[in-house]
C-alpha cells in the first residue's frame, strides 16, 4: 500500500556504536516529520486526524516491527512503542528537546532509515457512524498537509479516501449501498457530495481495526 510522504524520505547514516546506533537527533526528528507545527494547530483543526510515523529502511530485508526505538535525554532512555507494522508516536517533548536529546535504532551501522506517514481518522465507539463528520476527515487532513507543506504546498499529495481495515471479511452499508471488503479486508470510500449533505450513518458489520487516510 503506497504510504503518505509529506516529504522526501529522510535517509540517514547511523553512527556506529555498540549494540543500538544512534540514528538521528530528538529536535531534527521533530522539525523532520513537521510535528512540532501539526501540534500547534488548533485542536479543532486536526481533532479528526491521529499521525504516526512508520520506519522505513533501504535495506527491505529489515522487518521495521521488529526494531526498537529508544530516546536517549539527560543520561536516561525512554523506549518509544513501536508497532509490529514498523509505526510510532511522535508528540514533540519540549523537555527532550532543550535536552538535546538523540533516537537509538537496534539496527546496523551501515543500514539507512527514514520514515513515511501513517494518518488515522479515529472511529466513534460502536459499529454505525453518521456520514458526514467522518468522511470530513479528508478534507481536514488536506488542510492540515496545506498548512505543513507551506510553500510546497501545490506539490504535497492529496487524500482522497478513508481505508477502513479489518481481520476478517466485512461489509459497510451506507444509506442502502453495500460495500464488500477486497482480498486484504480492506474498503475503501471516497466522499459522495450527496452522502455529505444527507449524511446518512456508515453501518460496519464489525468494527474495523482502523481507518486510515490514503492519498490513492
């Protein structure tokens, strides 16, 4: 699945230590991914929208899920949770950042890392959803990829669509329309101008795993 990059991916050299190798500086990571500037944003301008990034490696033999991320700040470490699809959590931490804290991948010297985008609309408890304030996601999403693309802005990529994902076979049902999972369990939905002003409910015949915000 193609992933979103606000950016070109960030390729780094890690610097040779022991068992973990220092990989990139907390504040450059931060001002990297753009975080620092989607934190400041109003909360009413990205309360629809969870960000991740996801590791990323030149070397496609590397499982990022089986790699662990650890904050080096003030002589002490903080493991960062990371996923077994290779996500994790970035909300910038000022005191990290006055620290001149640093990021320890357990990967090899010579193997280069970066990291894509991963963005998540957050689903309302229960199975059947209204229509419109869900797939307004997307728009809220471009917004906020406007806003932190700056002067790039007219190159960054598009969302178009919400991914619901699950484990097993499943079906979504919107204002009589049904909607079947493909091979991968996965349904896509674009936004319909008419669904949007009627704004039927989205009916899941199980709650997804989640729903991610795609640019294809």
């Amino acid at each position: 699945m193609k992933k979103l990059a606000l950016l070109p991916l960030l390729l780094l050299s890690l610097a040779a230590h022991a068992d973990e190798r220092e990989w990139i500086p907390y504040k450059k990571l931060v001002e990297a991914s753009k975080l620092d500037k989607f934190y400041a944003m109003p909360a009413v301008e990205r309360d629809k929208l969870s960000i991740y990034l996801q590791l990323r490696f030149k070397n496609k033999a590397i499982n990022p899920g089986s790699v662990s991320l650890t904050v080096l700040h003030s002589g002490e470490r903080q493991p960062i949770p990371v996923s077994a699809d290779g996500r994790f959590p970035l909300v910038p931490n000022q005191k990290w950042i006055k620290e001149e804290a640093t990021t320890l991948l357990s990967v090899p010297p010579s193997e280069k890392a970066g990291f894509d985008y991963v963005i998540l609309t957050p689903l309302p408890e229960g199975q059947q959803w209204p229509y419109a304030p869900l797939m307004s996601s997307i728009d809220q999403a471009n917004n906020a990829i406007g806003k932190l693309a700056g002067a790039f802005s007219l190159f960054a990529p598009k969302i178009k669509s919400v991914v619901f994902r699950f484990n097993k076979p499943a079906q979504l049902k919107v204002a009589g329309t049904v909607f079947n999972s493909d091979a991968k369990n996965e349904i896509k939905l674009k936004p319909e101008s008419k669904w949007l002003k009627e704004n039927p409910l989205i009916v899941a015949s199980e709650r997804p795993l989640e729903a991610e915000l795609e640019d294809e």
